[in-house]
C-alpha cells in the first residue's frame, strides 16, 4: 500500500475568549520559542479538551499552547475532544505477529474519510519510547491515508501481556452480521450521512449501499423478513423492488411467507415477476391492437365456427387487413391474444382438421388452472436454470473436475441419439441461445462467440454451451405436462438434460425435479418454492 504525503487535519475550533473565561484553564506564562512558531504556523496540534457538566470546556492537555497561541494573537484554536498523538511520536512493536497487515484500499479508505476512530495503545519504554501495544494496523493504515495524528490510550503493560493483548484484541472480535451493518448504515443515513461516505466506511459500493437503503426503507420488505425470520439484504432489495412496481404483488409474496416461512423468498419474487411480466405484455398487446382498432373478444364469445389461424389453410400472414372476419381472442389464462377468423367458411377459408384436433375437447376450469400454475412454474424454473447456467460458464476460474464433467457431458449429449442434436446444434433456437448460455449480448454471432472464448483452456465452457444452447432452445415448458400428446420426446430430453446438470451441482425446483425423475408434477397456487435435492 503505497503512502499518501501527509494532509492538514481540519480540526473543530473553539474562540480562545472562551477556553480562557473557565476559570478551571490556568494558562502558563507563554514560551517565546512556541510562541513564534505559533504566530508563524499556526497551532498544529489540537488542544484535547472535554465539556463540562455546566457545559464549559476544561482543556486536559495543551495550556502552553493556548497561551503562546494567546501570545500571538489567534483568536481561535483547533481542539479535539479525545486524546490525540502524533503518529510520528510512535513506534511500533518490533515483534508484532501479524504476517500480513492486509491493508486494503478500501480499509485505508476509511482512514482518509473519516480518521482513525479506534484509539491506538502504547506502553512507554524506560527509554521513553512509546510503543505500540495493540493498533499495529490502525497505525499503518492511518500513515497510508496521509493522517498526521490518531487517538491514543496509554497503558503499562509488560512484555507478556503486551503479546496477550494482540492475541486478546484479534481473537476475541467479532464483526458485525450483514444485517446489524446494514443497520447501523440505515442509522447514518438517518442522523445525514451521504451514501458515498457510508460506502468508503463500509469498504463497500455506492450501489451495495442503495441496495440496502432500498430494502430497509420498505415496508414489503421488512414484514417480510419478519416473517421468513432472516432475509439477505439482495432478496429484501428485490422485495422493494416488487412493491414499487406493484404493491398487491409484494403483498402476495409477504402472505406466502407468513403461512410458510420455509417458502423460497426468491423463487416466489421470480415467479411474481414473471406474472407481473406476462400481464405487461399483454397490456401493450391490447393497446397496440386497440390503436389499430382491432376487434378483440374472449374466448366464450366466439362462434363455432370460428378458427384460429393455424388451422387455415394458405397464407395468413395479410389475414387481419384482408378477412372482415379478423378477430383477436384472449383465452382464458393465456398470456397473448391470438388470430382467429370469426367463422371460416363464411368468409371464404379452407379448415384443416388434423387427426381430430378440431374436435378435442377443451379442458375443464381445474385443468386449465393446473396447466396455467405448471407453465408459470416452468417458466420461474427456467429463468432461474438459465442463469445458473450461464454463472457457471462464465466463472472466473473452473476446477478440474467441473471441466472434466462438462465436457463428459457434451460427448454424452452428442451421442444420446433422441436428442438429435445433428440436426438442432445449427437450429435457430439454438443460435439464440448460445449467447445467453454464455452470458453475452443477444445477437452475438457463433464467430464472435469463437473470438471472446479461443484459449485451449476454453474448450470445455464453449462444447458446454453448444449443448446447453440445443436443450434450452428445444426444451420447453410441454415437457411437464404428461397429458400432452406430443410430450414424450421433449420429456425425455429434459430428463436427460436435468440429470447432466444436477450432476454438474445444479439444485432443480420441484417441477423440474419432476420432470427429471419422470414423476407427476401437480401444481398449485400455494405451491410455488423450489426444492432442493437430499
């Protein structure tokens, strides 16, 4: 740690008309020697003082400076109200056991910001030596910030003890949880404290210290912490992320973990963010179909007659400008509205009807509720998949063996032939993919996928991804609906594809752990915490 040259302190002043009017601060006959180094650099010591009970200060230590200073015409001094010395009339032990001082930026930062608030202990030799007893840290930090002075506390302590009172001080500290920090950071920040200098006190971020703020100045978040009985400060943050976007949403999320404490506070701010996600969509949709002066009608509305696109035959894609029949439908519990043609043969279409699809009967009210939940479920387990994937990627360093599994696992995918991932490693979804996998910008191109990751020792991250890019492009959320006729291939792979990465460490959610060990999954609206692997 390089040593800044050392600064001025800008000490507290006190008129030397009102030290001198305590009749408890009789001044000496003022130095001639002092006197003119005063008048000529001021007094560079502070007088340590400290307030009486009628409010008065008695100065304890620093008379023959208030009187040359008096001498030479000052009118104000600076003071101090703790005991203060020149770091340079210090020495420190030369047998301190520390290793390593472990002087930080962000430690010596707080030196400069705020000065050293731990008194430093000393013993004075027979020589008249002051040596540092404990506070070996606090001194080198301090001289590091460029400080001049540091507050002291004198204590005769023989040579053993002066060794048990490093161990005693190092030992026996104990740091403050995350919680009681960010307690007392919201306590500064109350009493005026800015968030840069809490964050240069806490060796911390501006952005960790809003973090904090945010969540302890919420009221969502706060209830529920005191329900789940301990919150992170990241999951409280998110917390007061949700009620300012809606405050029923985080009402909802506070219910659950007061019925449940054990609940996943994180999975249920996910899964309520992907609603609150949904039902956004949705409203620009209507709006954007509204401004067209769209007909839309809900799915009870709708004629026998009528059709989706998907089933007319030819092209569709003019269909809303061209068919007076155009209509969009809101089904119940979908997320989008869909083209329909009101009544296909009035207005001219062909219908295609594909092994009796027309004629499968809809599902009922409690079905279709369990398919909503499970799809919503999916989707919260397959954000927070997606990002554990690409966090493992893109770690700093990998260990050998994740290395070796990754890599196992993309000579398992490439052989396991009912991927047929011969055919999809060059699909579309798959490009997709690939750059989310790897935690870069959608659109990121497969060469500027091989320019970012060319080392040799990159090889198992990049065979990773290409696999991880086919399965997370092809597996969807189908793939835990047993009932589905069309289910049986796309469950497999995601079977097989959940295996590989619980192995790999990752901790499927309960509908995933489901569909991994091809159980039923029923989901339910209270039913929306992961689920950790025994």
């Amino acid at each position: 740690m390089t040593t800044v040259a050392a600064q001025p302190t800008v000490w507290p002043t006190l008129p030397i008309d009102r030290l001198t009017a305590h009749p408890g601060n009789i001044l000496p006959e003022p130095d001639a020697d002092l006197t003119a180094n005063i008048a000529e650099h001021g007094v560079t010591d502070p007088l340590y003082v400290v307030t009486t009970s009628t409010g008065a200060p008695q100065v304890m230590d620093g008379l023959q400076r208030l009187a040359a200073a008096q001498a030479a015409g000052l009118t104000e001094v600076p003071v101090t109200y703790r005991p203060m010395i020149r770091l340079t009339e210090l020495t420190p032990h030369p047998d301190n056991p520390r290793e390593s001082l472990d002087l930080s930026a962000e430690f010596v930062g707080t030196f400069a910001a705020e000065g050293c608030r731990i008194p430093i202990k000393f013993r004075i030799l027979p020589d008249g030596t002051r040596q540092i007893v404990d506070g070996h840290r606090r001194y080198y930090a301090a001289e590091a910030a460029g400080l001049t002075h540091a507050p002291y506390e004198h204590d005769e302590r023989d040579d053993a003890g002066t060794y048990l009172d490093m161990v005693i001080t190092a030992r026996h500290r104990t740091a403050l949880s995350e919680r009681e920090q960010a307690n007392a950071l919201f306590g500064a920040a109350e009493a005026g404290a800015g968030v840069k200098r809490m964050a240069t006190a806490a060796g911390t971020t501006q952005k960790a210290i809003k973090t904090a703020m945010r969540a302890l100045n919420s009221e969502a978040a706060r209830k529920a912490e005191a329900a789940a009985g301990s919150l992170d400060l990241v999951t409280m943050a998110a917390i007061a992320d949700m009620e300012a976007r809606d405050a029923e949403a985080a009402e909802k999320i506070t219910a659950k973990l007061t019925a449940d404490p054990t609940a996943d506070a994180g999975w249920l701010i996910r899964r309520a963010g992907i609603e609150l996600d949904a039902r956004d969509k949705l409203a620009a949709q209507r709006a954007e179909l509204q401004a067209k002066s769209a007909r839309m009608l809900a799915e009870v509305e709708l004629s026998p007659k009528a059709s989706s696109l998907y089933y007319i035959v030819g092209d569709t894609s003019q269909h809303a400008a061209q068919c007076q029949g155009a209509v969009w439908v809101l089904k119940d519990g979908a997320g989008a509205y869909v083209e329909y043609c009101a009544n296909a043969e009035f207005f001219g279409h062909q219908v295609r009807d594909i092994d009796g699809q027309l004629s499968k009967p809809k599902p009922d009210g409690a079905e279709r509720r369990r398919i909503i939940a499970g799809n919503l479920d999916w989707a919260t387990a397959e954000q927070v998949r997606r990002e554990w994937i690409a966090a493992l990627i893109t770690r700093r360093s990998l260990s050998r063996t994740t290395a070796d599994q990754m890599t196992q696992t993309a000579a398992r995918a490439l052989l396991t032939p009912s991927t047929n991932l011969a055919s999809r490693i060059d699909g579309d979804r798959a490009k997709a993919h690939l750059p989310k996998v790897l935690g870069m910008p959608d659109g990121t191109t497969r060469a500027e996928v091989l320019e970012r990751w060319t080392q040799p020792k990159d090889a198992p991250r990049v065979a990773f991804a290409a696999i991880a890019a086919v399965y997370e492009g092809y597996v969807d959320r189908s793939a835990w609906r047993e009932s589905t006729s069309h289910v049986n291939a796309n469950r497999d792979a995601s079977a097989q594809w959940l295996t590989w990465l619980t192995i790999l460490g990752y901790e499927p959610s309960a509908i995933e752990t489901a569909v991994r060990d091809r159980q039923d999954y029923q989901p339910t609206a209270e039913q929306p915490q992961a689920e950790s692997l025994s």
